[in-house]
C-alpha cells in the first residue's frame, strides 16, 4: 500500500504542475501586472513611477512565462511564473500582494471555517444515513413515497433560500440566536447553531435521496435474503449489513471531501459572518490579489488529491478484495 | 441545543455580544469591506478613514457642525497661514499672484503635551534604551501580534514626527498614493524619494528617515514645523487634514520594521499608532474591528458653536464638555446586507444605511417630495439624517472619439441632445429610490462656487419653471440633434441610424435593468446604443488609451473646493495624453486658463465670478452628462447622539454619546425569544412520525409470525 501511496502522490507532481500553469494563465488573461498595481495602489492619482515600483517590489516586471534577455536556464527561472511556483511546492506560500503572510492567514482562518463544515459533515452524514435508511425499510410504502417527494423538494430549493429563510424565521422572528457573527470557544455556540442547523437541513433532500438509492440497490441483493433467511432482525440487516455493504459508494462521495473541509463555504460564511476561508480565493480575485489566488488553488488541488487517496485507502478498510498495487 | 442556548445566556437569545458590555458606552456599527491599509501614508479609502481617522491626528481637522465645511485646529495651536515669497525672497502679500510666488511656507506650531498612545515600540528598559527595538529571532519566537509584546510606552507628540510622515510618503516600499502628486508641490519631495530609493537594500531594513535633509518639510523647534511647497497652492491646507500628514514617530518604523516582523504579519498596516482619542485594540478586519479609548489622549472639547438649527436640533447639548463620550467601538464584518439591517432593527447596530430592499420599510416620501420614516421606524425610536454627498456620478463623452467629442458645433449639439434626453430625475427615483440630486454641473451642493435657484441651473438642458428646474422636452434635444446633422437619430449625409457605443463594468443581472433604461434613453433621440460590457481592467485600459466612446464615471471629493472638481476637466490632466484625472480628455484653452487663475484664490466673489464662467463654458461644451449627486441616508437610533452628517470629516466618533441604559431596556423589549413553535415543531414531527412508527411495529409483528 505504502508503494502505491507513495506513486500516487509522485503522480500528483505534475498534476499540480499543470494546475499551477492553468491558474497562471488563466489569471494572466485577465489580469495584466501593471492592473494589478493599479488595484493596489488605488484609482485616485496613481503615476507610472508608482505603478514601475510596486511591480518591481513584488518581481512582477518580470516575464511571465520565458524571458529572452536572459541566457540559459535563467530564461525559465527568472520569470513570473517560476519565482511564483517552485516554493509552492515546499508549501511555502510567501506573502501576499498587500504583504501579509498567507500561511498565517490560512491557519487562522481555516478553524472559524472547520467550526461549521465539520459539524455540518458529521451530523449531516449520520442524519441522511439514519433517515435514507428508514426510507429503505418503510420501502413501497406511503410514507417511502412521501419521503421521496419531500427529498426532491428540499432539494429542488436553493442553498440561498434555506439561509435567507431561516435567517428570518430562527434569526429574526424567533429570535432565538443572533442573526450573523462569530466568537470563539464556548460562546460560539449560539453564532454555528444556526448556520450548521441550516447546513444540515440544506443537504438533507439530496444526501437522503442519494443514499436510499444506494440502499435499495444492496436490500435486494442475495446477501440481503440470506441473512433474513437466518432470523436477523430488520435493524440488524439494515445496520449490520445492508450499509456495510453500502459503504464503498458512501465512501467515494464523503471520504474525497474531507481534507476541503478546511476551505470552508462562500456563501454561509457570507451570510453569517464567518471569518473562514470561504471567501478568501474570492475576495483574492476581487483584489488581483495573484500571490493569494495561486496558493488557494495550489492547496485547493493538493487537498483533492489527498482525499481521492484517501478514499482509495478506505476502500481497502471496507471492503478486504480490495488490494491498493 | 435550543435548551444549552438559554441556559448559557443571560440577556436576550439573539444578543451577539458578550452581556458584560451591554450596560457601557459601547458604540455598535458594522463595515462591508475590509480595510487594506491603516498606514496613514497608504491608506486613501473610506473603509480605512472610519478607523484610521479616529487614530491619528492631523494638524487640522474639519469643524463638526459648521457648514460649509470649515477647517480648525486639531493638534496645531491655530490654522497654518500660508505665507508667500518671490523669487528674491521677499515675502509676498496674502492675496499675491500665482505667477508671482517662487515658494510658499506653511509654518505650523503644535500643541505641547499631546502623548501617543501605549505602544511597545516606546517601551523603555533599565538602561533607558527601547525595549524592543534591537528584536532576535528567539524574542520573536512566540510572539504573533502586538499584544505578545508586554511592556508599552509613550512620548509626547513632537514637530518632527509630522516631518518624518511627510517623509515617508516617498519611502519606496510604502507606495503612498498621494507621492506624485505631492511631489509636483512640496519641494524637493521627488529628489528625496530618489535619495531614499538608492539607499534602500533589503526589503524588511529600517531607514531612518530623519537622517535625510529635506528642503520641503523641517522642524523648526520641538513644537514647531514648517512645510515649503514650489508655488500658491491654496488647497494644501485642506490635504494638511488628511491622515497622510498626520504624524508617525520614527519609533514605530524603527520598531516594525525589524528582520521577523513582517513575516509575522506586525506592521504598522495592521497595528496604527497614533496620539487620537481612540486606539486600536483589535484587528481582526475579517470579523471585527475593535477601538478603544486611548487612555493618553489629552481630552478635545465638543464644539460651542454650529450650524443655525443645531442648537435647537440638540447638537450643542454636549458644548464644551470633554471628548470622547463613547468608551468602545465594535465594528463588525457583515458581507450581506439582510443581516446587518435585521441587527440595526434589532438594536445590535446604533446606525445604519438603508438597502435598497428594505427602503420602502424605511421611508415614505409626503406630498411635497421630502423623504419621512415610516410609522413602523417612528415607533422603535429611529432617527433619520440625510445629506447630498460632495460627489458627483456622471456619464463622460470621450472628447478625442470622432463623433461625440472635438470643438464643432455638431459634437457640442449632439452632446447637448443627449444630456436633455437622459432623464436623471427618472434615473434616480427608479434606481436610487429618490436619494439624489440633478447635477447642473461639476460642484456638488454644499461647496464653494455652486450656486442654486434659477441662476444655478445648466440652461442648455433645463428651464426654470413654478421654482423648479424642469429637464428639455425631447422634441427640443431632437431639434438640437436635428442641427447637428442626425434628424431623427440618422447622419443626414449617409441615411444610417446614429450608433454609439457605451463602455461599462456593469454586466450581471443586476444591471440589466439599468442598462436598458439607458438604451431607451438614447432611443428617445432615435439613436442606437450599443452596450460594451467589460471588466474592470479592460475598462481602465479604453479609458486610459481614449478608446472608450460614452462612459459612467464618477468623482468624491477629496476636499470641499471647487477646484477638486474642475480639475477633472483641466486640459493638462487629460488621461490619454498624461494619465491624468481629465477620464474625458476634455480641453478647453479658455477654460485651462480661467482654472489656473481659479486654483489660486481666495474663495470670494471674484473667484464666484471665475467659476461661474468656468461652468458656462463647461455646459456649452457638455464634455460630461452631468448625471447627479447622490444623497445619503441614514437611520440611527434614539439612543444614538449629536449625530449630524459630515461628509469630509472622518474623525467623528469623539463627539457621538450613547444612551446605554435606553438602549438595553429597547433590546430586552425588541429581543424576547419566541420558543414555542420550536416544542409545536417537535410535536407535529412526533406525530408525524407515528405511523412510521406503526408500521415498523407491524412489520417486526409479521416477521416475528
């Protein structure tokens, strides 16, 4: 297994290489250096000398990809683009453009941004598992077929709809928790009750849904018969069986967004006043902020990675045929 | 969870700050955009003026109640006066002639026994030596922000920390906005920064400024200065106002600026230091904003005297007793508006702006036209101010475009045309719910050289009519259309519909309405326009290289001067030709000549007479659609005080009080959590789930049979 990890993270060199070049290119496209300066230094009175100094600060009056008054190797590596990459990949993301430390800012505002995604994972997966398998067991009955129509319909609603609307009802007409904002320790309690009770809710038509398809496939399976031919209870199909076996499909939908967990959500911390990382690639590309946008992206990729090998790594804890070589 | 809620709490359920300062002076607000720069020499946009101006203390500042807007002394004992000389060096009179003044002095004396606040950059050891300024790699171990630094000091406020800012605005790393333009004013700036750039190595060393010679800004004494600038340049006093010629001791350069700081992210644009009447204690601007009464802070007196109405308005209630009143400032985060105005309705913010949404909850206009809060804001207590802004949104002709701009007579009408057919009235009570004035020109109401009634009105688009200026009818701009050789919207040579082209940012849903408002607009005149939307960038380029045909555009101003607006269409500043503040390229040698002379005066009837001239010559030519000023509204509660609009003074928090008692009682009334329909939840979801639970009775039944 240790073989295979360790070729799949060489594999995933080159990946992030060519996520590196995509994100500068495109980046590049619509953003020149000289805009950038632009941005930085604000719209009121900015001369050229200005904008020549904070281009030269940041070595963003280099070339971007290859530079032709250089010789040799240096025609590669002193450019925009080499200076930018190579410490990445000692995940050494550097400073921002306006000059703060991204890794500091990262490690501060990833925790707000856990605070409400786990929670929102962890109590989201365990109700959808919970109510999709008691779907599976009221199968073709009535109340199967109402869950069904409920399912579609939570689903069918936006995210935006289920923030603004218990906003109004929990956070205004209630009034049972404020309506936005953040703490931290215990008194953050009353700030994520709402956002996380939302999450969950949010997810819940779609993760019911998906996971009692899941389930109905395994029920009528011969394993299924057997262990009902033995005696076993209907619990005891169901959770010592049915959604053992059902575990591989659950496991590639969950296990590969894990390690994102720590990016966080745009939009609820957004309307919550979350201070995650949810809106820090966005407000990077609202400010051309390219030092920041290149190591969000980097990470974003390096996190994927991560959680598709260690979705292959669960596959292996659940399922004993399956062999990582 | 509903239960732990209740019992971890000890006011209202919804309260989001901690009960324990329920009962202070505590000021609540909220912010949108996070500051980028608290560096005063850096730092140029409203979102950071909010916090930076409470800080740091310029020489002057703005008169709180005066209107118009008055310059007084802030930490200067009285107003600089500026003092002329020619080139022999002989001191000019008052009223002396730009062409005559080889050199301008400003001599500033400052107030002694104005101390900064603690900082542990003037935190002193046993040897009387800094504390903390000779930092290692190991003193710097566990230490992530300014509060990580145990000790603190203070000084007191010399002549020579405002040299030293005025210094730093050419330091090569610190990239201040303001440099080229200072630069064309105060002497020997550009050859300082040149001097400064060559001795600049590394990136994170400390160059100590004082060390440079500098003919533009010396101190004279320990409470004086004086600043040299290379001609008349009247305005300079209102730039004295701004946080960028406000002082920063050298002590706080020498401290940030040490190997280590900056990596972790403690720096002067982060942690200000300032001798203000508050500091700041937090800066988190991803969630909140914390400041703090500055325990050094000498103490201002509220103002004596005001505006005609404000004595009975309340506003002189506070006269002559010691600022500030509020102990604590909290500004919060709120990205999305709905949360933030639900906290204002709320009590949890003690001001607020009015949304778009929600202005129809807000404000009912009466007969007459004039803007009222409703019966529903009446009745919580709430207040409303509102303001027309020294700004100015308008729509620019490129003037170098070869069929809406040049000097003929056919661009001028067809410019005019279209100027009469844009109905901004309409503009503003679709898209701004009536909070806006018609411009009649580049000067906003409220300053100098703007002129009202019917000798203020632009003649070539509207007509004075029943005491109201009332926009041209249609068929007037068609007839001006028509004489510019497109009868009907149709070049009168080739028979083709007249095409022009309108650059814009704007591109989303959201303005699509707008956009087709103004498509019919030009539609009015039978001519077609074609909508250009772009992004941010690409639109700069078109302006910067002139290929934009029509744009919006728009103007805040910097100071309450009428030059700060005529400059943006003074021929040398034009944008294609030299990147200037002229978006239109506008050029006029009539007009260049009479700003020149214009800059330099004393506000007076003369000077009225030049800009009055100026404007004529402007709405003759209609380089802009002079579009409109917009107004600002906002909502404050009762226990909110001496609040009045000023919309060039940033430093106001000092004067405002809080009622803390009234306003926890409001919140208690406003705020009792309504729990029922969560138990009613709780047993519909139980009964609901009955002949679930039936069934699966049934079924274990059946299969245990």
């Amino acid at each position: 297994m240790i073989a295979y990890i360790i070729r799949r993270l060489a594999y995933a060199v080159p990946i992030l290489l060519g996520v590196n070049v995509i994100t500068f290119v495109l980046f590049f496209v619509v953003n020149s250096p000289d805009d950038m300066a632009r941005l930085h230094l604000g719209n009121k009175h900015v001369t050229a000398t200005a904008i020549e100094k904070w281009k030269s600060e940041r070595g963003y009056d280099k070339p971007l990809l290859f530079n032709e008054a250089q010789s040799s190797s240096e025609r590669f590596t002193d450019t925009i683009f080499y200076r930018n990459t190579v410490k990445l990949f000692l995940f050494d993301f550097g400073q921002s453009d306006s000059g703060r430390d991204i890794g500091y800012d990262i490690s501060q505002r990833m925790w707000p941004s856990l605070a409400i995604t786990l929670p929102v994972f962890v109590l989201g997966l365990l109700l959808t598992i919970t109510i999709a398998l008691a779907i599976a067991f009221f199968r073709g009955t009535y109340i199967d077929s109402w869950a069904v129509v409920i399912c579609v319909a939570m689903m069918s609603i936006s995210g935006l709809f289920y923030i603004i609307g218990g906003q109004f009802l929990i956070g205004k007409m209630l009034r049972l928790v404020p309506i936005s904002g953040y703490d931290v320790g215990f008194s953050a309690i009353k700030f994520l009750a709402l956002p996380v009770l939302i999450g969950v809710i949010g997810g819940l038509g779609h993760g019911t849904r998906w996971y009692r398809t899941i389930f109905l496939e395994e029920i009528n399976r011969d394993y299924v018969r057997t262990a009902r031919a033995k005696g076993l209870s209907e619990k005891m199909v169901l959770y010592g069986h049915v959604l053992r076996n059902a575990l591989i499909p659950i496991l590639t939908g969950v296990v590969v967004v894990l390690p994102s967990l720590f990016l966080g959500s745009l939009i609820t911390e957004a309307f919550f006043g979350i201070p995650g990382l949810g809106s820090y690639t966005i407000e990077a590309i609202q400010s051309q902020d390219f030092a920041i946008v290149r190591a969000m992206v980097f990470l974003g990729s390096v996190l994927y990675i991560i959680g598709l090998v260690l979705t292959d790594i669960s596959y292996t804890m659940v399922d004993p045929r399956v062999r990582l070589n | 969870m509903c239960v732990t809620l209740i019992g971890c709490s000890d006011g209202p359920l919804n309260n989001p700050y901690a009960a324990s300062s329920s009962s202070e002076a505590v000021f609540y607000d909220s912010f949108r955009e996070r500051p980028k720069h608290l560096d005063p020499v850096s730092s140029y946009s409203e979102n950071e003026a909010r916090f930076n101006s409470q800080i740091y203390e310029p020489v002057v500042q703005y008169h709180y109640l005066k209107r118009p807007y008055e310059l007084t002394p802030l930490t200067a004992v009285a107003l600089p006066e500026p003092t002329y000389f020619d080139p022999s060096g002989q001191q000019l009179a008052a009223d002396a002639a730009q062409e005559d003044v080889q050199e301008t002095v400003y001599r500033i004396q400052i107030q002694p026994g104005i101390m900064y606040q603690p900082h542990p950059a003037f935190a002193r050891n046993e040897n009387n030596g800094f504390q903390y300024h000779t930092l290692t790699a190991a003193d710097l171990e566990h230490r992530a922000t300014l509060a990580d630094f145990e000790l603190t000091g203070s000084r007191e406020l010399v002549a020579e920390d405002y040299v030293y800012q005025i210094k730093r605005l050419v330091h090569p790393h610190l990239h201040s906005p303001i440099a080229g333009l200072m630069g064309k004013y105060i002497k020997g700036l550009p050859e300082l920064s040149t001097r400064v750039a060559a001795d600049e190595h590394a990136n994170d060393s400390f160059v100590d400024l004082r060390a440079y010679d500098f003919a533009g800004a010396k101190a004279v004494d320990r409470y004086t200065y004086e600043i040299r600038l290379t001609q008349k340049y009247p305005q300079f006093r209102y730039w004295l106002a701004m946080p960028f010629f406000a002082p920063v001791p050298w002590e706080a350069d020498a401290f940030y600026n040490q190997p280590g700081m900056k990596a972790r992210n403690i720096s002067l644009d982060w942690y200000p230091i300032g001798t203000g009447p508050y500091m700041l204690a937090e800066n988190n601007p991803n969630r909140r904003m914390v400041l703090v009464k500055n325990p050094n802070f000498r103490g201002e007196l509220y103002p004596t005297t005001g505006a005609a109405d404000d004595a009975s308005n309340g506003l002189l209630a506070s006269a002559d007793q010691r600022m500030p009143f509020i102990d604590v400032a909290h500004y919060s985060l709120e990205k999305e508006a709905i949360p933030g105005w639900t906290k204002f309705l709320q009590g949890y913010y003690d001001a607020s702006s009015i949304l778009s949404d929600s202005f129809d909850q807000a404000i009912q206009f009466n007969p007459q036209g004039e803007a009222q809060l409703t019966n529903v804001m009446r009745e919580k207590g709430i207040n409303l101010v509102t303001a027309v802004t020294t700004s100015i949104s308008y729509l620019g002709f490129n003037m170098v475009d070869n069929v809406v701009g040049g000097d003929t007579e056919r661009a001028r009408k067809l410019r005019r045309a279209i100027s009469i057919a844009i109905d901004y009235e309409e503009l503003i009570s679709i898209f701004a719910n009536g909070r806006g004035v018609p411009a009649q020109g580049p000067i906003p109401p409220g300053i100098f050289g703007q002129i009202g009634g019917p000798e203020g009105i632009n003649p070539y688009v509207y007509e004075w009519r029943d005491g109201h200026p009332v926009r041209k009818s249609v068929a007037a701009a068609r007839e001006l259309l028509s004489e510019a050789g497109y009868p009907d919207g149709r070049d009168a040579e080739s028979g083709e519909q007249l095409t022009l082209y309108f650059e814009t940012v704007s591109s989303g849903p959201g303005s699509k309405a707008m956009l087709n408002w103004y498509r019919k607009q030009f539609d009015k005149l039978g001519i077609q326009l074609v909508i250009r939307a772009t992004d941010y960038n690409r639109f700069q380029e078109k302006i910067r290289k002139g290929s934009a045909q029509i744009f919006g555009w728009g103007w805040n101003a910097d100071y309450p001067d009428p030059e700060n607006f005529l400059f943006l269409l003074y021929g040398p500043n034009a944008k294609v030709a030299s990147q200037g503040e002229n978006a239109v390229n506008y050029q006029n040698p009539r007009f260049d000549e009479l700003f020149v002379r214009m800059r330099s005066m004393s506000d007076g009837s003369e000077r009225q007479e030049l800009i009055n001239d100026m404007t004529e010559i402007l709405r003759r030519d209609s380089p802009w659609v002079w579009g409109f000023h917009p107004t600002g509204y906002t909502l404050y509660h009762d226990w909110y005080g001496n609040v009045k609009p000023n919309l060039m003074a940033r430093n106001t928090l000092k004067y405002k009080t809080i009622d803390a008692q009234l306003r926890e009682r409001k919140r208690g009334q406003w705020n009792d959590a309504v729990v029922w329909p969560v138990a009613a939840l709780f047993v519909v979801l139980l009964i609901s789930a009955l002949p679930a639970w039936r069934t699966y009775v049934a079924r274990q039944r059946a299969a245990a049979r």
